[in-house]
C-alpha cells in the first residue's frame, strides 16, 4: 500500500496537493451549514495537538477576515472554560480521528449549551455522530502516526469556512490555487535533504513566525519532536526576548517562517537577533526575497504569491519534510513513533 514510497508518511506528504483538492468540494456543503447557523456571536475551537495547531490559524482567520471573537481551547483544558459559552456560541471540535477521548468529553460538555460543528477526517466516527454539524475533510486515509495531509485538509475546510462567513472572493481564490503551490514546492525536496544531513545531530530547535506563521512554527515543531525525538520548539517570534532568547547559542538551529506579509519586517528583526547570537538560521520564505538570502544559512523558497495569510496550507510542507527526512537520516521509523498512537482514546 505504500504505492513505492518507503514510509506511509512521505506518501502522505505527497498526496497533500490532492487533500485539498477533495476538501476544496465541501464548499457548497459549508455553505449550507453556515446559512443554516445564522448569526453567530463567538466561536470557540477545541481540539488536541495538530488539530489544535489547525484550531489556532482558525482564530487569527476567524478574527481578522469575519470579525468574529474566536478562543481556541485544548480540548484536555476545555472543562474550565465550559461555564461561559451560551446558546450564540459556536464550538467548533477538530479531529483527524474524530474519536480522541479529551475531544469527545469537550463535545459532550458543549452540546448542553452551544451549538457545536466537527471538521473530522474519519467518516461515522463518534465525533460525526455527537456534533450538531459535521464538515467531512477529505484526505483519505492517513496511516502514519503523524498528522501531515489531514492537517492541511482540516486547514483546508477553516479556511472555506472563513472566506465564505465573511464573502471574501480574494481569499477563496487564493485557498484554490494552493494545490498546486504545494506541488510546485514538492519537486525541490533535494535542498530539505541537505539540511537533514547538516543538522540531525543538533540537540535543539527553534521554530518561530509571527501571526499565521506563529501556528506553522508550532506545528513544525511538533512534527519533529514526535519522529525525530530532538527538542522542538515553537515560538512567536516576537516572544523570543522574553525568554527563550537566553537560550540561543553558535549553532542552534533556528528554523524562522518568514512568508511576504505585513509581519515580514519585524520577523526579519527577530531573525538578525537570534543571528547576532551565532545560531544557524533555516529560513522559509519567498523565492523573491534577495534579503533573506543573504540572512539565512540555509533557505527552502516557495513561490512568491503564497502570502503570509495563505502560508499556513503551504509554509508547513517543507518543515513536514524536514523532520520526515530527519528522521530517516537517524534510522527512525517515521511512521511509528515511540509512546505515540494514533488515536488517542484515554483521558
Ligand atoms: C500529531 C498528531 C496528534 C494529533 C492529536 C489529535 O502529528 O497526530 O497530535 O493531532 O492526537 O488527534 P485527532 O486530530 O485525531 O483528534
């Protein structure tokens, strides 16, 4: 079933474009639910791990496209904040399984007060069957224990969901034409496996962005924390000097989310601060951006028309890549890391 690709994980990342092609044909469904949902008050996202990465680019979306007051919650935390939704809140419970135990307690929780929508990948799964309204991401089966194409689906369906609340035709036409951005960058994995070579041994990482990109750098951490088991950090740029600057030395792997956006110029100035203090930076910005390619030590470049808004669907594949190939390289299996499982039904 791997279809000649040594692990299920590098197949799923390829099949990325084609997830969300298939999620793009949920539109008119989408559309249905949020006639039939009328006004709205609040949202609130719920959701664990990847998914919650999703969970937080839906808040930034939801905020400043719709104007719509967003939280996101982990689902495990969700309990003590249970007491202030009503019946104009919307709670919104992403879930690649659709079964993972802390979600469906959340969900259970929300149905007594609120209205509650799942974006599920896994079709008559418990959260499908519980939730007011279900959004059907159409990735297809994902068999690695990392979320990679599920995410981008679930992204995917946010996304929609977003443009079509606040009728915003730019950002729909942007969210079609990511397909084949993420093709397009899929043919330049040579310079990711460069980059796995020079840094499998470092010890640590950092990940960090700014607004949209602040998720991304989350969620590329996490995809090498699981299956490559070296420390990943994720930070908003702009928190760096507020701590975690202190750790930065000659030679720490900074990996620094830099897509063509308003928040581009300050993100530049963390990246010269974490530079300054000897770390090694691995950018991921424009193919257009000269700037940033005299800055960065290593570069992975993506077509200039992936704005900052859009960079989260597009920005996440190289730093999926890199830790898939880091993996690799330390003779770790991707798809089965330690203490992980892939649904997680314990509390
Ligand atoms: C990370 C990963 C986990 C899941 C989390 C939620 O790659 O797969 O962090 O995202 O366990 O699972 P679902 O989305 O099934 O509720």
């Amino acid at each position: 079933e791997k279809e000649g690709y040594d692990y299920f994980m590098i197949k799923e990342i390829n099949e990325q474009a084609t997830a969300v092609r298939n999620t793009l044909t949920e539109k008119s469904t989408i559309q249905e639910i949020i006639d039939d949902l009328g006004d709205i008050s609040r949202i609130c996202f719920v959701a664990c791990g990847t998914s919650f990465h999703a969970s937080i680019t839906g808040k930034y979306l939801l905020e400043s496209i719709a104007g719509i007051p967003t939280d996101v919650i982990l689902a495990s935390e969700f309990k003590y904040s249970a007491n202030t939704l009503n019946e104009d809140t919307l709670v919104i419970f992403i879930s690649q399984s659709g079964e993972t135990a802390d979600s469906l307690k959340a969900l259970d929780l929300a149905n007594k007060t609120s209205k509650t929508l799942g974006i599920v990948n896994v079709a008559g799964s418990a959260i499908t069957r519980r939730a007011d309204y279900v959004i059907q991401t159409q990735a297809g089966p994902e068999i690695g224990v990392a979320a990679t194409k599920t995410y981008v689906s679930q992204l995917t369906a946010i996304y929609l969901f977003a443009a079509l609340i606040a009728d915003d035709e730019k950002l729909l036409e942007d969210v079609y034409k990511v397909p084949d951005f993420i093709e397009e960058l899929l043919k330049e994995v040579d310079s990711i496996k460069a980059m796995s070579k020079k840094y499998k041994f470092a010890r640590d990482f950092f990940f960090i962005g700014r607004g949209y990109s602040y998720p991304i750098a989350l969620e590329g951490a996490l995809k090498l924390k699981e299956i490559t088991y070296i420390h990943g950090e994720g930070y908003a740029a702009g928190e760096l000097k507020h701590g975690p600057l202190a750790l930065i030395d000659e030679g720490i792997p900074v990996v620094v989310i830099l897509p063509p956006g308003e928040n581009h110029r300050k993100t530049m100035s963390n990246l010269e601060e974490v530079k300054a203090r000897g770390a090694d930076i691995l950018a991921v910005g424009s193919k257009e951006d000269e700037r940033l390619k005299l800055k960065s030590d290593d570069l992975f470049a993506i077509n200039d028309d992936v704005n900052e808004i859009i960079a989260p669907l597009v920005y996440i594949v190289p730093l999926q890549l890199l830790a898939y190939y880091v993996a690799v390289e330390k003779g770790l299996d991707p798809d089965k890391p330690k203490n992980l499982a892939k649904c997680v039904t314990v509390e």
